[in-house]
C-alpha cells in the first residue's frame, strides 16, 4: 500500500464548478501538507502549504486537513480553464522527506 | 520569487553516454533534491543535499551520483545511461531539511536512445 494515495482522475468538469480533489494517507507522522500545481511539460508549483489540521485559504483555492481521518483536499472555486493542470498533494513529517501522491489530472472545459 | 534553474528542457542521449543535468538556485536555500517523475508512479527522490559537499541518497540512487560544490548549484550525474532512464528530472530546492515547501525547476525532459 502507498503512504499517499491520489486518484489520478482525469477529471473533467465545466467552466465555474467548484472541484475537490483529495489524497488519504498512512503514516500519522505527517505533519506538513502541500498542494502542487503543475502543467503540462513544466515543474510542480507550489499551490497551498499548510499544517496540521485545520483549514487555509488563498483566494479560489481552499486547503483542508483531517489529520484524524488521515485525508486532505483541495477545493477550487468558479474553476477556470486555466485550472487545468494536474494537482500534487504532498505531505511530511517534521525533518523528513516529501512524499507524493501520483497526481490528479483536471480538466476544466470552457 | 524564487528560482530555480535547469540546465536544459530537453536532452537525448545515447545509451552508455555520461550525462550531466545541472541546477542553480537564486534563494540561498541550503537543502536541494532531484527527483524523477514518470507517469503513474509520481514523484521519486534520487539524491538530496542539506550542505555543501554533503549528499544522501532518496528511494532510487542506483545509477546515479550527484555533486554540490556550490550552495546554489547541485548536479545529477548518469554515470552510464540506459534506456529505464528515460523520464523527466526534476530539481527542488527548499528552506526545510525535509523538502517541506520545495520549489521545482522546470524539468528536464530525458530520452536515451
């Protein structure tokens, strides 16, 4: 079983939806957990940072953690073409190192 | 912003050539990592570096070496390339030991023929 688990999708929705992505994850250490943006051809960019439990949000993006169901997710506003990318989730335990989940891949349709 | 560079977008190579990929980062970072990515196993990490000249290995090393000379620079080397080495190189570098918070290059896109 992997530590992170990521449905890689695609998923597909229309221009203004409000999409959630997610990853489970095994190990209770993690602490720090991260979003990824990355689009075709070009280097993950760092989305959402955040620890522990707990809710964060920047803008369309909001960024959630049940660290008691060992689940997190992203959820995006009125979602744009410009969405379209595959997301990363990411997560840490204090000094340790990233491990990822496989990526989901969205699409937004205009 | 920070910034971190890759040497090249996309690479051929033949199998048996050494080759080099080369990332520089602008932010003072003291922690750098190499990862690959390949479709439906995600990111893999090669070899991380928390200090100058200092080096460990991630989950797959084998066939590769790195060297950080420098505290922006830090270089993956494939000592003698094969065709499973094909796949996108990725460089991060990050203010945490543990890749918490990394910021990516651009990838480096590696065929070996």
């Amino acid at each position: 079983q992997k530590e992170v688990e990521q449905d890689p999708g695609p998923l597909s929705v229309p221009e203004g939806a409000i999409v959630s992505l997610n990853c489970t994850y095994s190990n209770s250490a993690f602490q720090y957990f991260m979003w990824y943006r990355q689009y075709s051809r070009k280097g993950p960019e760092l989305l959402m940072y955040t620890y522990s439990s707990g809710n964060k949000e920047d803008g369309r993006f909001t960024a959630q953690v049940d660290k008691s169901s060992k689940y997190i997710s992203l959820f995006i506003r009125d979602s744009q073409p410009s969405d379209s990318a595959t997301y990363l989730c990411a997560m840490s335990g204090y000094g340790n190192k990233l491990v990822f989940g496989a990526g989901t891949i969205l699409r937004v349709k205009s | 912003d920070v910034k971190v560079t890759q040497s090249s977008r996309y690479l051929v190579k033949r199998t048996g050539e050494k080759v080099f990929l080369e990332c520089v980062q602008d932010m003072d970072h003291e922690n750098m990592f190499w990862y690959r990515q390949d479709p439906g196993l995600g990111l893999r990490l090669i070899y991380f570096s928390y200090d100058v000249k200092m080096k460990e290995k991630g989950d797959i090393p084998e066939g590769y070496s790195v060297s950080r000379e420098k505290k922006e620079r830090f270089s993956l080397i494939l000592e003698s390339a094969s065709t499973n080495q094909t796949s996108m190189y990725l460089c991060a570098s990050s203010p945490h030991r543990g890749a918490t918070e990394a910021f990516f290059g651009q990838g480096t896109r590696l065929t070996v023929v």
